[in-house]
C-alpha cells in the first residue's frame, strides 16, 4: 500500500461501503462514499449510473461528479485507465448494463442528460463507446469538456484521436482560456509523448494563453491548489512584457511549493542581469529580492543566493558569506568559502579556532564541522578534546571531522563511539571504521554482534564485518547466523549474504586456505536450517570453486 499515490488509495472502509452497496442499492450509501473524497470509487461508481432506480442514478452521477472536481487533472489519465479495467467478479452483475453499453446508446442519450455519463462513457472500454462519447462531448459549449477531450486526444484507436483534435482546434478562443490553464498538465504531457505529434496544437494553447485578455486568469490561477498549475502561470505571466517582475518573484519565493521558490530563484540572476545596468533603484529592489532568497529554510535557494550576491552584488556579499561560513549546512559552508577569497581572503583554519574557542556552545558543533572541512592532520588534536562532550550534535561534529583529518590516529575513539547508545553517533563511527578493517580486531566485533542488546550497534558492527576480506567476511556472517538468536540479526545476516554473493561475482578474493575452507563449510552446513536452499546451494558451490 506504501507504493501507492495517496490519491489512488481506498480506505477499508469505502471498500466495505461498495459491497454493501454492490448488494443493496442504496443513495445513502452512494453520498457516504461520495462524502469520503476517495477517487479509487469513482471506477465502482460508474455502474449505478445505469440502474432502474432514476434516485440511484441521480445519486451515483452527484457522487462522481463531486469526486471528480476533487480530482487533479494529473491523476485522470490513471482515472481513465482504472474505469476500463474489468470489475470484480462479484461486482459484474450489477456492472452488466456498463459493460455492454452500446454506441448507438450513447449517441441517442437526450440533450438534456447529465454530463457525468458523457464523461463517463469516453472512459468506456469499446473503442465505439468512447469515439461516439468524443462526438457528444464536442458538443459542449462552456469548456468544460477540455480536459476529457485532452485525454481522448491521446488515445490508442485513430479516429478518436483525429475527432478529439478537430473538437480541440474548435475551442482555441479567449472564453476557454482558464479551461486550457487548468488542463495544462494534459496538453504539456503530449508534446513529444503522444502517439501523435502535438506540437502545435500545445504552441496554439500557449499562444491564446499568451494573450493580453488572458492576463487575469492567469492571475487568478496563480492562487491555484495545483502546484503545476501555479508554476505554469508563473511561468507565463514573466513571459508577457507588462509583467511586474519584481512583484512576481516576491510572489513565487514565498509560495508554499520548493519547487515554484527554485523555478524563481533560478530565473531571478537572469533577470538581474538584464537589469545590470539600471538605476540603484532597481538593483536595490534586487538586492532585496536576493535577500528574500537568502532568508529561506532550504538550503538550495541560500545557496544560490549567495552565488547571485557574490557575482551581481559583491559589495555587499561580505556579511553574508562570512554568516555562511557558520551555517549549519555543508553546502552553504562550502559555497561561502568559496566566494570569499574574491572578496576578502581569510585564513579558515584560525576562523574555525576562534570560534571554537570563543566559549559559544551553540556554534560549536558547526565550528568544529568547519575546522574538520579546511584543518589539517594536525588540528585533529584539539578537535578531539570535545569527544566527550554532553551535546550530541558536537560529538558527531567531532567525529566526522577527525574521520576527515587523521582517523588512523584515533581509532580507539571511533571504537568507543561505535558502541555508543545513540545511533546518530555509531553510525558516523562505522562510516569511518568500515574504511580501515585491517586495523580492527573481527573477534571483538562479532562478540559485539552476537551479545550487543542494542540493534543500532549490532546492525553498524555488521555492516564492519561485511566489509573484511571477501573470506573472513563471509566466515564472519556465517558464524553470527549459527550462533545468534535475535530474529534481527538472522534476518540481516541473511540479507548481507544476498550481498556477498553478488559481490562475490566481481571482486577479487584472497586465496581460501584449507583451515578456513573447513570452517566456513562447517558453518554453512550448521546454518541449513535458517538459509534457504537456493542461497545455501550457490554458497557452497562458490566455496569449492575458489578452492580447486
């Protein structure tokens, strides 16, 4: 369930509702499912829109058509697709009059019917269906057939395709244009993926859109809940020359939406640089836009801020930069060390000890981080007299950056962290400790894994010990799986097999002496209970292979 979209997801309880339903028509049933907001519904819906009871009908065309204006536009091609799949074999009965709906049906429906069936009937399974329901839906006159038509334009049976084009070409006029805008994400999608070319159609669309007349639904949709819509319009409304830019990017950078503040941060140094030139009023209301930037909790638009400011604004980059050099992030630290030599060249290593000495705890994590990026081996030694620090953020800080300047030297601390009981902090020590297994005692960590009540430290002393030499690796693995008897390690021994075995396959292994050979396969037969056979089959025959 984890894999499906939130979207496409149906509770137990909707499903309980269905069959209820699919047992006993009923309209109270219909408004509850309708009033659970659940799209998954709408393919069981689609039944009753044919029933005997014009209560039930009435009751099934406001349940769809209430849950399809709560659907987004990027979800109806799934819609589309799930209202053709065949219904449960328990719901077929009642879906009989769906399943066998005719073209001439459709075609010979009254004027007056409700547009939920014409709608429906285009996500028909027979091909006749749906061409007849494209025909019907031409017919409508107040744009809101755009996006069903969208749909159809891509279907896989031709002249569906070519009469829901016909019908689009038609209703390319100024009165549609906030219908193309909501449906923008269905004309976008064919260019260059349709079984069509729709190049032009997309450019016309992006033409009317374009227009003058256009501008106040684009403002409108600016607003929109559709993340893609808001972006588009954004998009759009930069492009037309009475365009408040200024305005526009203050808008778009405090919009809720990461990925509309870095559409606008990425447009902002072209638009400055366009402006180079200008009065200082303009650069000031530029500057102040950058600060906006500068001011987000992501890091990737600080970032880019201080790119624009040291390039476009170097005058004032100074303050900004030196704060960078403090900031919490790797990235923006990196980014900031790498401006300021062009401004105002200063010595990194002295920086980083002034503020770890400065008695500011709440900078010192960050300032060890730093030291640990710009110091040498031989900074390695004050950094190490924090290791026992009551702050855990300093602790990793230290960690990370003695693991950076002279790990070898301190492997009795990294050791230590590896058994400590917070799992941040073993975790940094088995990211460093994997990289010199050489100099680790393999009886100590396997007497860590098998008697360690701790999980965290268990699962890290494992992945130590499948990083050893290719043999003692696996003599490691094979030994914890006969001797353990916590479910969880049996569990991931056996997945770090699965690794072995593919690693197996490409790296080269040291010489099997005949000792060891005898006790791996003595502790592979030991563990036939908890391996399955496959595993245990390839196992033995890699053994003997690298042994002849």
């Amino acid at each position: 369930m984890s894999g499906i979209k939130k979207s496409r997801r149906m509770s137990i309880h909707v499903e309980y509702l269905l069959d209820q339903l699919y047992e006993q028509e009923s309209v109270d049933l219909l408004v509850q499912i309708k009033e659970s907001g659940q799209l998954a519904a709408i393919p069981y819906l689609k039944s009753f829109l044919f029933s005997e009871r014009a209560d039930i009908v009435m009751a099934a065309e406001n349940a769809i058509s209430d849950l399809l204006l709560k659907c987004p536009v990027s979800e109806l091609i799934w819609l589309s697709e799930r209202c053709r799949e065949i219904l449960p074999f328990h719901y077929q009965q009642r879906g009989k009059a769906w399943i066998e709906l005719r073209p001439e049906t459709v075609l010979h429906w009254s004027n007056d019917i409700h547009p939920i069936q014409i709608i429906m009937a285009s996500f028909h399974w027979d091909g006749y269906v749906r061409e007849v329901a494209v025909q019907r839906l031409s017919q409508f006159q107040n744009g809101s057939e755009i996006p069903w038509l969208l749909i159809r334009l891509n279907d896989w049976v031709s002249p569906i395709r070519f009469k829901a084009y016909r019908a689009l070409k038609q209703k390319i006029h100024i009165r549609n244009t906030e219908y193309f805008i909501q449906s923008i994400w269905l004309v976008q999608r064919l260019v260059g993926r349709g079984k069509e070319h729709h190049e032009l159609l997309n450019t016309q669309i992006q033409q009317l859109i374009a227009q003058p007349e256009a501008r106040p639904a684009l403002e409108h949709y600016m607003h929109s809940t559709d993340v893609y819509i808001r972006q588009f319009c954004y998009n759009m409304m930069l492009k037309t020359e009475a365009a408040d830019r200024y305005a526009l990017f203050t808008s778009a950078l405090q919009d809720h939406a990461l990925v509309i503040r870095l559409w606008a941060a990425r447009q902002i140094d072209q638009a400055i640089e366009v402006d180079k030139d200008s009065s200082e009023k303009i650069s000031n209301q530029w500057l102040d836009i950058v600060y906006m930037m500068l001011a987000d909790h992501f890091p990737a638009l600080r970032r880019l801020a201080l790119d624009i400011l040291s390039y476009h604004f170097p005058m004032q980059a100074e303050t900004a930069l030196i704060d960078g050099l403090m900031s919490h992030n790797l990235t923006i630290r990196e980014t900031a060390r790498r401006h300021l030599p062009k401004i105002n060249p200063i010595p990194y290593v002295e920086y980083y000890l002034d503020q770890i000495w400065n008695g500011n705890e709440s900078s010192l994590a960050v300032a060890i981080a730093g030291l640990g990026e710009t110091g040498t081996a031989e900074d390695a030694e004050v950094i190490a007299e924090y290791k026992d620090h009551t702050q855990i953020k300093v602790r990793k800080a230290v960690l990370t950056a003695l693991g950076k300047l002279k790990p070898t030297a301190y492997m009795d601390v990294f050791s230590q962290a590896l058994v400590d009981s917070q799992p941040g902090i073993s975790k940094i020590a088995k990211q460093t400790l994997i990289q010199y297994t050489y100099m680790l005692d393999r009886e100590r960590l396997i007497q860590l894994v098998l008697n360690c009540p701790l999980s965290h430290i268990s699962r890290n002393a494992l992945r130590i010990l499948f990083a050893f030499d290719s043999w003692q690796s696996l003599d490691s693995l094979l030994r914890i799986l006969v001797q353990t008897e916590h479910r969880i390690v049996e569990h991931t021994v056996n997945h770090l097999l699965d690794g072995w075995i593919t690693k197996a396959n490409s790296q080269f292994r040291a010489e099997l002496s005949i000792e060891m050979k005898k006790q791996i396969l003595c502790y592979l037969e030991q563990s036939k209970s908890v391996l399955d056979q496959g595993k245990h089959r390839t196992l033995e025959w890699i053994i003997q292979l690298d042994s002849k």
